[in-house]
C-alpha cells in the first residue's frame, strides 16, 4: 500500500510518551505517505510553557490545533495521503481535526489513537531524551484525556506490543477505512 485512491490522513494521538513519533514515522515510510509531526507546529510560546512544566490550556492548544487542521485540508486540497501526530486529548480536538474534510468530500481521515497505563507511559517518558516535554506533565495529560465515545470514529491501539507488532495493526486499520 503505497498510495491511497483518495486523500487519507492518519492522525496518531495519544498522549505524551505513547509513541506517536514512532509509529507515524514508520507508517509514513511503509506508505510512501507524508509526515507532519504536530509539535513542529506549536508555537514557541507554547513549547516554553510545557518546557517549564506547565499543562497548556485550551486556548493555548487552538492555534496549534487550527494549524495542524489547516496543513492536513492542504494535504487534502493537493490530493496528497499523510500521516500526522497530535496529541488530540480532548474529543473538541480531535472535532477541530476532523474539520479538516469539509470541501474535501473524497478524503479520508483515520484517528488512531495509542493507549497504554500510566506506569508503561511513565517508563517511556523517564527514558526519553532530547523533548522538550517534561515526564512531570504526564498526569496533566492523563487527566485531560477524554477516551472517544462510543460513536467517535477512533482506532484504539494499545502500546504494549512490539513496534512492528503496532505498525501493522494500524496498517489494517488504514486498509480497513480506505
């Protein structure tokens, strides 16, 4: 599977140290897809604000999401497939994403979200090295989580198997909503 028939966006989410990163990068490389990873998005007062260690607050989060939206409708507009990481916590973020199809009637657009307990989150972000997101935030994140209802079109994907093991359940998952 290396182009898509139609547009199709795969949004990795899940909170920090879940290994969105990880697992879009490998999916863009399979699909020959692009890749936008979210946080390049964040503007700098946002990436100092999380440095220090504070939790960023809704309206810190609306221009990243408006941006992230606007780059996935472009992606869109060209015709182009890509895989994109956002941590999407809430469902109003993950609303603002899915906007991204209006005008687009023939795209596709995949959530998959990765979940995982608090402690093999924890493990991940204590050996995690050169982000700028502080393990001290994951509680904050785990608290504003909102796991999608039952009538949210999201892919669940659970961290504990291995990366290929990841990478080729979202790769059906992908398949399944072409």
């Amino acid at each position: 599977m290396t182009a898509a028939a139609r547009p199709h966006i795969a949004v990795v989410t899940g909170v920090a140290g879940s290994g969105k990163s990880t697992l879009a990068a490998t999916l863009a490389r399979s699909l020959g897809w692009d890749l936008l990873e979210g946080d390049d998005l964040h503007p700098p007062a946002n990436i100092a604000k999380m440095a220090a260690g504070h939790a960023l607050t809704d309206a810190d989060r609306a221009p990243w999401l408006a941006a992230i939206a606007a780059w996935m409708s472009a992606e869109f507009a060209a015709g182009r497939s890509a895989v994109v990481t956002c941590s999407a916590l809430k469902r109003s973020y993950r609303d603002v994403l899915r906007r991204s199809l209006v005008g687009h009637p023939d795209a596709v657009l995949t959530i998959l979200q990765l979940t995982g307990s608090r402690q093999q989150l924890a493990d991940r972000l204590a050996a995690r090295t050169g982000h700028f997101m502080p393990a001290a935030l994951l509680d904050s994140q785990l608290h504003t989580l909102e796991p999608p209802g039952p009538d949210e079109p999201v892919v669940p994907l659970e961290i504990g198997p291995p990366p290929a093991e990841m990478a080729a359940a979202a790769l059906a998952a992908l398949r399944a909503h072409s």
